[in-house]
C-alpha cells in the first residue's frame, strides 16, 4: 500500500505501509532503541503517537507473545527505514506485518527516518496525519486540523483495565524470569493502572510482593480502608500516556493517599502525578525522551545508569521545596528521580524494569520494599 503524509509544519511525504491500512492521527515521536520494537509499539504509553524508529532494520526478530508489554498495540502507528517481512528468530510466533494486521493498525516504511529525526530534534513533536486512503495534500491538511491534540484526549481511560485483578507469579511467561524460585515476602501493593507494562508488574512480583492492580479510577478511600485493614501495605503508581496534568481526578485522588501517608512509589506517569499532587505542575519537553540507552547519574551513589525512557513531560526543578532530587538525566540535566520529605513516597522517571533495555536500574523496586 501506498501512504500519505502530511505534519503540521507543512510537510507532505509519501511512503509505502504494511498491515491494516486506513487513516490515523498523532504525535509523532522518535526512539532511540536499537532493539525491543515489539516491547515499545505495544507499551500503553505510547497511545496517540507515531513512534519513528531510528533503528533502520525493524521486523527482523518477528513477534511472538512473550515480549509484548500488553495485549495490543496502543499506538497510532509507526515510522520505520527498512520493514523486514520475514522474520529470523527461532522464538518468533509470526510476522510484524501479521501482528499489525491482526491489530487494526498500520506501520509506514521506505521512508527518511534520519530526516524525521532531525526534524524532530530541531522542531519539537508535532501532529501528523497518514492515510493509505486518502492521498490529496488539502484533505489530510484538513483532516489533521479538525483531530484532537494529544493533550485534549484522556488516553489513560482508554488503555486503563475496566476490572480489578491479581497478577500472580505465573500470570505472565517471561523468559529472563524465573518465578518458581520466588518467595512471597508478605506485603501487598494496589497498583493504579494508568497504563501499565507487563514486565513492570513482574518486576514487582519478583521482589516478591504480591500485586493487586487496580484501575485509573479507583477511589482513595477504598485503597486507604484497605491499608488500615492491612489488606495492603502500600500503592504503586505506574507509567502511562497523555498530558498528566489533564488527569485532575487521579490528581486529588493521590493528594488522599498522600494525607493518609501510605507508602507509595510511581513511575514515569505516576512520577508526573505524584509531582502534580505535591503542587508542582509537570510542563512539557521539545522532544520528549524515547529510548533505551539513556544515561541517569544517580545523585545518592554516583553511579551512571543507562535507562529506558518514554516519556513528553518532566517535573519542575522547584519540586525541590518538597522532595530530595535522587536521579538526574545527563542528556539534559532534567530531573529523574525524586524521594518526598517527611513521607514514604519516592518516583522515577526512567522506566527500571528495562523492557526493553539495560537493566541497571532494577534495584529501584527493592527500594520499594525497604519503604513498605
């Protein structure tokens, strides 16, 4: 299939697609990951956006179900160089052309990825339309200009689960872990699903916590009435898309949790709210940090550790009035990581369990324990 381009700058592109077909609008956002396309296009976090992969090669390994960060595919599509329609991997259950196909999505191809990138770099994130059915340059202007901005849609509604569940040890394969030798250490966490990773919630169960998750909506007095019960014994707060301070509902539910003083920690996401809850409004970065090979100086330590990002919003440096500054971002100086004076709640930007990346920054999830 052929598809048609066009960015809010102006620019009109043509290229080629694979999968679904049909027309799409978004954000469009470059990542820096040399490998793990399949965890990054069906992580939550990316709903409403275009991912430009700057890895040429994508397709190569195929997909198969033990690396997806959930069920689908949440983002509105993908950019890519090459598209690789056989895959060469002995773990691959199917093809990404299959996948996308299956997904009611489309990815587009043949196209100057480094151009975008650069684009990107020097522009900022900026909307675009693509179309494999509609190919005049006015019309995809127009349909581009009457779509939603990405900070308008509450996205965090839409990936968010509908039901409360429990994620066990065996609730999902995963080939770097092995669950059988697990103990529980006998605390349990409510995680707010705002857009969680799988592999976040394994992290989790591999420190051995038990992990109860919960959605987006759920109210601060149900999860305060079960701490005083002891039923839990502290709240995670995860990674998600969107503008966070749009989400002012799940804003004054954690300032409930907060008053209460249960232990919380957030990433990414839940680092953003956490910040909005304190007073400190999130704002947001030209081009967002997108990739597995970040270097974050851990201010405690002084170690270095090379991060995995997905992320268009940061805390502000005044959030030091409240909170001791633990992680910083050596690409930017931005701020990473955060521990809140006086109360047991601490968050990160960077996305620790690695998925997919280095995982140098693991140990943050046992810090958690140390916390309950």
């Amino acid at each position: 299939m052929k598809a048609y381009i066009y960015l809010e700058n102006g620019i009109y592109l043509e290229a080629k697609a694979f999968g679904k077909g049909g027309s799409a609008f978004g954000e469009l956002v470059f990542n820096t990951s040399l490998t793990g396309y399949e965890e990054i296009i069906t992580d939550p976090s990316y709903a409403g956006q275009f991912i430009v992969f700057t890895m040429p090669e994508i397709g190569i390994v195929g997909i198969n179900d033990d690396d997806q960060e959930s069920s689908k595919i949440y983002a509105s599509g993908i950019f890519i160089r090459n598209f690789n329609e056989t895959p060469s991997n002995f773990r691959s259950q199917k093809s990404i052309e299959k996948f996308f196909y299956e997904q009611g999505k489309f990815g587009v191809y043949d196209i100057d990825t480094r151009f975008l990138t650069k684009m990107l770099r020097d522009s900022g994130n900026m909307r675009v339309f693509v179309s494999t059915e509609i190919s005049d340059k006015e019309l995809l202007k127009q349909e581009l200009e009457n779509s939603a901005r990405i900070d308008e849609i509450n996205y965090v509604s839409i990936v968010s689960t509908k039901n409360r569940y429990t994620h066990s040890k065996n609730a999902w394969k995963h080939r770097n872990m092995n669950y059988g030798s697990l103990k529980s250490i006998g605390k349990k966490v409510a995680v707010i699903d705002y857009g969680v990773k799988r592999n976040i919630l394994n992290e989790l169960c591999e420190v051995g916590l038990e992990v109860d998750v919960y959605p987006h909506d759920v109210k601060a007095e149900f999860l305060i009435d079960k701490f005083k019960k002891g039923e839990i014994n502290g709240v995670f707060l995860s990674n998600g898309p969107g503008e966070p301070k749009m989400l002012v509902d799940e804003i004054n539910e954690i300032k409930k949790l907060i008053k209460e003083g249960i232990p919380m920690f957030g990433i990414c996401l839940g680092h953003q709210l956490l910040s909005n809850a304190y007073g400190y409004e999130t704002y947001k970065l030209k081009f967002g940090q997108h990739g597995a090979n970040h270097p974050v100086l851990n201010l405690e330590t002084k170690s270095i550790e090379i991060t995995t990002q997905n992320h268009n919003y940061n805390v502000p440096e005044s959030i030091a009035e409240v909170a001791t500054i633990t992680h910083r971002n050596l690409f930017d100086n931005t701020i990473e990581g955060v521990r809140y004076k006086g109360d047991k709640v601490f968050s990160v930007q960077h996305h620790p369990e690695a998925s997919s990346g280095p995982n140098e920054s693991k140990y943050i999830f046992k810090k958690f324990i140390e916390i309950l």
